[in-house]
C-alpha cells in the first residue's frame, strides 16, 4: 500500500475485480457516498465506437458520477499504459485539489499497476515505426511477429501474453528504436505517489461469478451485440476490436460456426478471462477483498485508512 506523508493525505480508491462482477454500479454508489470521481481504467471503454459490448456505463450511471477515460479514444487511435499514467496522474492532481478521496475502476491490471506504482520510462516511438509495424500486423499476421519477437527479446517472450498483439508490437517497436531488448527496461521499480492508494478488491464465489458473466453476455445480445460487431467487422484487424464478444462474433460472420456456437464461446471466453484476472491480482498481498454487496464495510475500511 503506498502511503504519503502529506498532511492532506490524499487518497486513492482503487475497486478492482474481475468482469462481470458489478464493479460499475458498486463504484458510482462509493463515489456519491465519498462525494468525488471515477477514473476508469478498463482499457476496452476508453474506446468511444464500443459500447454494448464492452459494458460501458449508461447515460443515467455516467450523469450520476464525474468519470474519466470513458469514450475518449476512438479505435483508430494507439494509446498504451505509459499514456495513461500521465494523463490519470494529472486527472488525479485536479481532482485531489477538492477532493480527499478519488475511485479508480476497472478489471485493467496493467492500467491499474501503471497509475498505482509506474511503468518503467520507455523512448518514445517514431510514428513511423510504429506504423510499420501495424502494417505489417495487417499484412502478415501476429505469427510473423511473435517469431520475431523470439529472437530478438526472448526473455520477454517466455512471459509476454502472445495473443496480445498490442504487447507484441510494443516490445518490438522499443527494440527497434534503441537496439535494445525490451525486457532490458522492464525494472519494476515502483515509482513515489504524492498519495495514499487502497487497493479493494471484489470477490464471490466462482459459480455465482459465472452466472452473472452469463447473464451479462445475455443481456448484451438483447441490446444489439450482434448488430454492433457486424458494424465494426471491417476494422477486426485493429487491437481494439480483438476483444472477448467482438471476435467470437467475426468467426460467426465468417462462417466458421453458428450464432449459437458464437455465443458459447463468448460466455466461455469471459469466463476465462475472469479466471486470469483474478489469477492475476491474488498474487497482490495489499488487496483487501469484499462481496460485492460488503459496501457497507468498504467505507468502513476506507474511512478507518484515513
């Protein structure tokens, strides 16, 4: 838990959780009860053409609480963690200087891990290499370039998601900038916060978790799912579209199997990644977990930080 020795001690509310668990509606009722603003840090609902399908909140939701980093990119655009540091630190500076408290939302660990403790200083990338780089991602494939990744980075390919191609183009646009290897940078060093950080985590039982994934993924159908991953098929190329819900519905539109095997595979492929998120943050000893419905709890524990 990184802590401040300023006599304001200004805190961040960090609600993680895995997808599906009620994070939303929890975070809008802490942020009336703390009187302050969320900062979403879902990598997905940054995307402003993307809204059925990555759950973003509702006009009535988003009227009720300030938030930020919702619908502030478009899916042609590149942004990566090391931008949102910048840009959450300085939505946090504002908000911090009426406010004791700020929520941060979200089921992005390394959005979350970039605000909380830094990302390591990278060079900047020529936009030409970087556009090389996506072109060739268009042309070719990811495979070409995971192989690439291979040989000149191993050690961050033994680690690195390699279904992720926003991570694989990252890794390589840094070797090829500086020669070096992009693991060479990775020093995990955490980096001073002027701010106390809470990190609460929501939890349930995983049979519950799962029903309500279902339930979600159903509900997202009646909205129009379908409809909207048909609109947005021609860009399936791009990152932001390689998302659970959004790809599984381009295999239907390419007559790799039916609607209803889409479907399985979109709740099935939640699931999962709900399974490695929460794999993900219980390696994180200063989590403090609740169910969902503990709000009461939660300002209690919040409160007794301060």
């Amino acid at each position: 838990m990184a802590r401040t020795d300023s006599s304001k001690k200004h805190t961040l509310i960090v609600i993680l959780g895995p997808t599906g668990i009620g994070k939303t509606n929890l975070s809008i009722e802490l942020a009336e009860a703390l009187k302050t603003e969320i900062i979403s840090c879902d990598s997905r609902q940054m995307y402003r053409e993307l809204r059925i399908g990555t759950a973003v909140p509702g006009p009535l939701q988003l009227a009720r609480v300030q938030h930020h980093f919702i619908g502030n990119l478009s899916i042609h655009q590149y942004y990566n963690a090391s931008e949102f540091e910048t840009q959450a630190l300085q939505t946090l500076e504002r908000i911090f200087r009426n406010q004791t408290y700020a929520l941060m939302v979200g089921g992005s660990g390394l959005y979350i891990d970039a605000l909380v403790n830094g990302i390591d200083d990278l060079p900047t990338i020529d936009k030409e290499v970087r556009e090389q780089l996506m072109l060739r991602l268009k042309n070719e494939g990811l495979e070409p370039l995971k192989e690439e990744l291979e040989k000149v980075d191993p050690a961050y390919y033994q680690i690195a998601d390699l279904n992720n191609s926003k991570r694989i183009l990252k890794a390589l646009e840094v070797y090829y900038m500086t020669g070096r290897p992009y693991s060479g940078f990775r020093t995990k060093e955490t980096k001073p916060r002027p701010f106390q950080t809470l990190l609460i985590g929501l939890t349930m039982e995983r049979q519950e978790l799962y029903r309500r994934i279902d339930q979600r993924v159903d509900q997202m159908l009646i909205d129009g799912l379908v409809e909207e991953a048909r609109l947005f098929y021609p860009y399936k190329h791009l990152n932001a579209l390689n998302t659970v819900g959004y790809k599984e519905l381009f295999g239907y539109f390419d007559h790799e199997y039916d609607l209803e095997e889409a479907i399985r595979l979109i709740k099935r492929n939640s699931r999962r990644y709900a399974k490695r998120q929460m794999t993900y943050w219980n390696r994180n000893q200063n989590i403090r977990w609740f169910h969902p419905a503990q709000m009461k709890e939660m300002l209690e524990y919040i409160l007794g930080c301060h």
